[in-house]
C-alpha cells in the first residue's frame, strides 16, 4: 500500500457504501477490511487545506475573541479528509482519535 509518486498521498477511509446490515468489526483486522486507500493529489489536497484555512480564517476574523474577563488564546480545529482529498469540519460527537482525522491549534500571535 505504498506510493512512490511524489505527488500523491494515500488516504484512508471508511467503505461507505457497502450493501446490507453494518457487521460489528472484530479487532483489528476487521477494522482495516473495512477501510480501503485512495490516491489523492498532493497539489489538490494543497489547494482545499488552503480553501479550508481561508474559510477558518474568515469565521474567525469575524468573532468575537473575549468572554467577560477571559480572552481567547487558541483553538482547536479539528478536520477529516477525504477519499477524494476534500477538506472537512468534523462535528460535535465525532472522535478524532477514532476517525483518524486532523487536529489544528491555532495559537494568539502576541502584538
């Protein structure tokens, strides 16, 4: 399961469409079988953390920073990517550690 094209990276996710009950995995081996990789475009992926971090940035810009006498000193974003290298907010309820997504801390550049 490995690439050599310097321009692709392999993601993993979850095989969404498979027909039928959803079987309850067992151990380790039945949670890979039920995962498959895909080749995603590096310049691509590139361009949609790019895309996601601007719309981060502007939701950001635009709130407010200050809770009575407590200031915001950093945040947590927490992201997933796809099989086809889009960039996604993860959710309330969604566990990172399960998911395999992404963690951003944005961090208050001191002025």
């Amino acid at each position: 399961m490995k690439t050599s094209d310097p321009d692709t990276i392999l993601v993993i996710s979850p095989v969404s469409d498979r027909a039928g009950p959803k079987r309850a995995e067992r151990g380790i081996a039945g949670t890979l079988a039920s995962n498959v990789a895909h080749s995603v475009s590096v310049p691509m992926l590139k361009q949609n953390m790019e895309s996601f971090f601007n719309q981060i940035r502007e939701i950001l810009d635009s709130g407010v920073d200050c809770a009575g006498a407590f200031q915001v000193s950093e945040i947590e974003v927490c992201a997933q990517i796809s099989g086809e290298g889009q960039v996604a907010l993860m959710g309330s309820g969604a566990k990172i550690e399960a998911q395999g997504g992404i963690k951003f801390t944005l961090c208050r550049i001191p002025r």
